[in-house]
C-alpha cells in the first residue's frame, strides 16, 4: 500500500504525459473494428504485423540498394519483410474465404458492413471491369491501416503538444479546430516524403521522366518552404488556414501534401 502511494506521488508529481502509445492503441483498436468489424481480432493481427512491416520499411528507406545483388542475397529485414507479406496476405485471404462461405451456404445474408466488406464485394464483382485481384485487396488492407492508424495517430499526438506550448490556442481550439489540424499537418507531417513510381514516360515541365522510375517527393521540405509559406514557415500559425486550405497554399495543391491521400487529391 505504501508503494502505490508512492506512485501515486510520484505520477502527480511528474508534468509529463505520454500520449503517443495511448493514441496508438486507440487509432489501432478504432481502425480494427471500422476495417475488419466481427474480424476485428484478426484484424488487429494483420495490424500488428503491418506495424513491423512499416518498422523495417523505416529502417532501411534510406540505405543504398544494389538491385543485382538484392536477387541473389537477402538481408535479414529481407528475409523477415518477405515472411510478414505472405503472412499478412495469408490472413486477408483467410478472413475474405470465411464471409465467402458464410454467404454460400446461407449462414450469413451479406459479406458484412466494414471497410473489408467493400473489397470483399470488388473482388466478388461479376463484372471483370471493376473486379478487383486479391493482390489489390491486401494493397488496399494496407494502404487504409497506413493512411488511417498511423497518420491519424501522429496527428493526435502533435496536435496535443503544440497546443500543450501554445496554450493561447487551447480556448480557440473548441471553435478552430481545423485550422489547427491543418497547421499541425503542415508541420509535423506523419510522413516525411512519398515515393511514386512513372508508369509510363512523362514530361513534367523540362524534366522527362522516363517509364519506371519512382520519384521522391519532400513534402516536408515543401511544407516549411519560405517561398510558399513566408518568412514564418517554421512558426506555429494555424490563423494561415483561416480561409480554407486553397487560400493559405496560394492555390498551390502541391504545397500541402500532408499523406497518401492527398497526394492522390494532387495527381487527380
């Protein structure tokens, strides 16, 4: 007894809060149940192994590759990244086969109502025109747990901080929230760069981009550049989106490309 009070003590009188693991496991446990809903458990599984897949991804972005040699010796990460992908596929495969035979032999009435439900349907599409492969349907697993769980999650955790500094925003932000949201985006991006690959040969300005070359895109060094942001690039100002997004970028889309999917916004 004399221990917990003891840290009790000692947890009141630490200012710090760790809010970033709290946001993760709940982003986590929110996106399960909205992707996978009755799969939710083996959703979180496939989630788990995505966020190791992303740990090794992480690790090894900017190391220089040999691609000659790569086919003929594999790295440890290699080796497990590989074992992760057909793991996680495996799973996805699984999960989609169990509403599959729910369906057929009557048990169940529909695939379900989640985010898996809608590629469950694509991939079932009898029109060959908008059916989908089972390679598309994990990609689009994957894409919606990176672009969901981890952006939403990072978010929340900055957001917490720069109004945890700049506490003048903290009675605004009941009123301005998207302002806020958008500055904190524009900052702390929850990714530091994109990667894109040329299907085909194209011309962007001068520069031709030949078929199969995948193009790096900063977006943090676009969204702390003084030519389009001023002087006070760096500075926590969310009164800059006051008028929407397409004010404060000049009606530049590509000066604020805060993840995936507004790149996505961007090429469209």
């Amino acid at each position: 007894m004399q221990r917990d009070r003891k840290r009790g003590r000692d947890r009141n009188l630490n200012p710090w809060t760790e809010v970033f693991q709290e946001y993760r496991m709940f982003t986590s446990e929110v996106i399960s149940r909205t992707a996978f809903g009755s799969s939710y458990l083996e959703g979180e599984k496939i989630f788990y192994m995505l966020k190791k897949l992303a740990d090794i991804v992480s690790r090894n972005s900017n190391k220089s590759r040999i691609s000659i040699l790569s086919k003929f010796w594999k790295t440890d990460d290699d080796v497990e990244s590989e074992k992760l992908a057909r793991e996680i596929q495996d799973l996805v495969i699984e999960i989609v086969k169990k509403r599959e035979n729910k369906v057929a032999s009557g048990e169940a009435e529909s695939f379900g109502s989640d985010f898996l439900t809608l590629l469950v349907k694509a991939f079932n599409n009898p029109d060959e025109k908008n059916k989908i492969l089972m390679e598309d349907l994990v990609d689009e697993c994957k894409t919606f747990y990176f672009a969901g769980q981890e952006t939403v999650n990072a978010l929340l955790a900055w957001a917490v901080m720069v109004l945890a500094i700049h506490r003048d925003w903290q009675d605004k932000a009941r009123r301005e929230m998207r302002m806020i949201i958008n500055e904190t985006l524009r900052l702390y991006a929850p990714i530091n760069g994109l990667v894109r690959r040329a299907r085909r040969q194209v011309q962007v300005g001068k520069l031709v981009l030949p078929a199969k070359v995948d193009v790096w895109i900063p977006n943090m060094a676009l969204h702390h550049d003084p030519q389009l942001w001023g002087d006070d690039a760096n500075v926590f100002k969310p009164e800059r989106f006051e008028e929407g997004t397409a004010k404060a970028t000049k009606y530049n889309a590509a000066a604020f490309i805060p993840s995936e999917w507004d790149l996505e916004l961007v090429s469209g």
